[in-house]
C-alpha cells in the first residue's frame, strides 16, 4: 500500500484576529476561522502508482483530492475532504488521471466531511465537458463512498464533480465581454492571498441608476456561475431592448467573488477558512470587505441609485431566495412583478420563490435588504440544471428584467418632469 500527501505551495499561518474596519476604508485586513486548520487542507497531489504506470493528480486550478492510497494494482482511493469543518455539504471532487497503456481502473471516492452529491463530468482537454453518471457503479447508502470504474489511456483525462470553471477561463470571459465599446473592466479590491476581485460595468447612460450582480462565493457553484454568464451577456447584446436598458442603467458585475476558494478548488470558503456569504454582518475578510465598498459608493452616488442585487448561486434545485418583505424594498413590488413575468414567459417552467430561507443569517441578500433598502435576491439554479436550460432560463429573466425595469424608470423620468413643469409653471 503506498500514499501520497503534497500540499499546495504558499499555504497560509493562522493570522490572529484583527479589529473591524470602518464600512468604506479600503484595507486587505481579515481574520482566520479560527477552528480552520490550513495544514489539513491539503488537496493538491501527484501520485504515481507502484509499478509507475498511472499517475492521478489534483495539483491545478479547482483541483481537489485530499489523498490517495493504492489498494491494488488498478485500484485507488481518493479522500476527499472540506477546507473547512462543519461544512455545507458540497463535496467537490477534480482530479486528472492518464496510464502508460490502456486499462480499466477502478477509483473509490471516500468523502470525509461530506457525501456524494455530484455526479462526475469528464473532460479530454480540460474545457469541454460530458456526464459520466456511467462511471459511477456504486454508492454508499449514505453517500460516504463512491465506486467509479474508469477506462484511461496514455491522454489525461479530467474529472470533476462539476465542469472546471477556473478564475483564468472567467478572466477570458472577462475580457471578451469587456470588448463592447460600452463595457469597462477593473479591480475593486483584492483576495486573502492578493487575487483581484475583478468588476465589470456595463452601461451607454451618464446616469446613476444601477443593478447589481455577482457570484462565486462558494466556489463550487457552477451552474449559478454559469446562469451569472448568460444573463450578463444578454445585458451586453446588441438589441433593442437591451441597448434601451444600458442607456438608463448602469449594470455592476463581479464574476468571482472569491477567486482564492475557486484556485483552492474549495468546497465552501475563501483561503483563511471563512464561508464569505456568512460574513456579510462583521465584515472581517477582504472579499466582503470590497464588495461592501462597492455596494455603499452607489448609495453615496444618490438616494436611490441601487434598483437591483442578484447574487447566483447554485443548489439542489431552481429557486429565488429573497426576504419576506422584498416587495417593501426599492423599487416597490418589482421582484414579484418580474417572477410574475417570468412564469407568464416560461409556461412550462416552475418559477420557485422561497421568501423565508436564510431570512437572519449574515447573507449578501440580507445586508443589501436590510441596508440599501433595495430588492434583494439569491438566484439560484439546480445543481444538474442543465447548461442550454440555464441559458434559456437567465437570457429570460435578463429580458424580462430590462423591460421592467426600463419602464418604471421612465415612468419615474417623465414623473419628475410633470413635477418640476408644474413648478415652473406661473400661472395662478
């Protein structure tokens, strides 16, 4: 039996705890979870089997396999634990396997920590990728062990829990987006272990008006990243409506909001331990930190410059997380108008609003509510929703988003004008 440990380079020394910053100073100040223990995360390995004829390795961007032990000569275990426990239960898996000759291996997955929730993908380069559910030919009853049977060559062969969706192929996105004339990059701030955490603004207005969307604080979520994508994209379109809404409205993106937990390949959290979507009261990493400054510099911008946040993520299903009282927020009753709006446009769709999950936990969704006073909303898409599904689903609710939002600012616009001709006017 032979095992192999490599630990990433650069891994981090517990930081002590360091006092709060004020809401708008800039600082790459953060505190440690302090039962986060940066020694066991461990998920980068090269292992090369007894008899030197197959190599497994997580040792890339998004890579996870915590150990490997031989058990045979074409059997393996790979451990696969958290960053971090307790731990929401997203158990990521990615990992390259090739042999010298062909061969039929078969790979336990053992979670600690976690359990078997996603099914692999596979990839042959590293970008395109498939649905390998056929490799799995046994799960533990509880999902604590997986049984994959894997036929490899002397080519690697990727597989993921999810599609590698790496900070270098969002950068590509990036700045391909940012070709349109009416698109502009740069950097609000930057990560634990100094990644920028990269902004998009997409606009043809001089206006304040805003909307805000990100994604990525847990690193796992690839269908909400994706989801994040394609709604971006159909802002930026150049059609009608889409060009109408850029010429009233700013658009704020950030991709990835935790850029350090997506190199890691981590589950949940950022490089010091700490779920960033569980840090939106204290503040005390630099992710949060930036996206609250970004977030309070359109309230100073004007009263009611902030009209929207989306914040994608993913989980087992389709659904819209928002607050009770969303509807009470700025612009008034426009969340149910738009899921109205979407369900009237997807027949065949079940539009899924949850208004009470998470309602007083330190979430994005609940500082912006309680804060900014604006509608609020966790966009979330299911883990096995489809790619072309999320596609149809995000470009709709995009569309759907613009026209009504574009209206109500219009509507606002030509308000203000009757008011102030009134003013101006002198008769009696």
């Amino acid at each position: 039996m032979r095992t192999c440990k490599l630990s990433r380079s650069g891994s981090l020394a517990i930081a002590s705890m360091l006092t709060l910053l004020t809401a708008i100073a800039p600082s790459h100040s953060h505190a440690f979870d302090p039962n986060y223990d940066s020694n066991r995360d461990q998920s980068a390995i090269r292992f090369v089997s007894e008899d030197q004829s197959v190599c497994i390795r997580s040792d890339f961007p998004g890579g996870r396999v915590n150990e490997c032990v031989q058990i045979g000569p074409q059997q393996f275990d790979l451990v696969i634990r958290p960053e971090h426990q307790p731990i929401n239960d997203s158990a990521w898996y990615a990992f390259q396997v090739r042999a010298t000759r062909p061969c039929e291996l078969t790979i336990r997955l053992r979670y600690d920590g976690g359990s078997h929730r996603y099914s692999p993908l596979i990839s042959h380069d590293g970008e395109s990728w498939f649905p390998a559910e056929r490799l799995v030919t046994a799960v533990h009853p509880f999902g604590k062990q997986a049984i994959l049977k894997i036929r490899v060559d002397t080519k690697p062969l990727w597989v993921s829990a999810r599609q590698l969706m790496t900070n270098d192929a969002v950068d590509s996105w990036i700045n391909e987006i940012a070709k349109r004339d009416y698109v502009e990059q740069d950097v609000i701030g930057y990560s634990v272990e100094n990644r920028p955490i990269r902004r998009l603004k997409i606009t043809e207005s001089s206006s304040t008006a805003t909307i805000f969307l990100m994604a990525r604080q847990h690193p796992t979520e690839i269908s909400g990243m994706i989801g994040l994508m394609r709604f971006v994209e159909a802002i930026s379109e150049k059609t009608t409506r889409a060009s109408q809404f850029r010429q009233q409205f700013n658009t704020v993106v950030v991709p990835t909001a935790n850029p350090d937990g997506v190199a890691r390949g981590h589950w949940r959290c950022n490089a010091a331990g700490v779920d960033l979507n569980r840090d939106w009261k204290h503040f005390t990493q630099p992710e949060t930190q930036a996206l609250r400054r970004e977030l309070l510099s359109h309230r100073t911008a004007g009263r009611r410059s902030l009209y929207l946040f989306l914040d994608f993520h993913s989980t087992y299903e389709d659904v819209f997380y928002t607050a009770e009282d969303v509807d009470q927020a700025f612009p008034p009753n426009f969340t149910s108008t738009w899921l109205e709006a979407l369900q009237q446009r997807f027949a065949w769709y079940d539009v899924n609003h949850d208004s009470n999950h998470n309602s007083n936990r330190c979430t994005s969704k609940a500082w912006v509510r309680d804060t900014l006073d604006v509608a609020a909303v966790t966009y979330e898409f299911g883990d096995a929703t489809q790619p072309r599904q999320i596609a149809e689903l995000a470009q709709g609710s995009a569309e759907e988003m613009m026209r009504l939002l574009t209206q109500r600012r219009q509507s606002h616009l030509q308000q203000q004008q009757r008011l102030v001709s009134v003013r101006n006017d002198p008769t009696p």
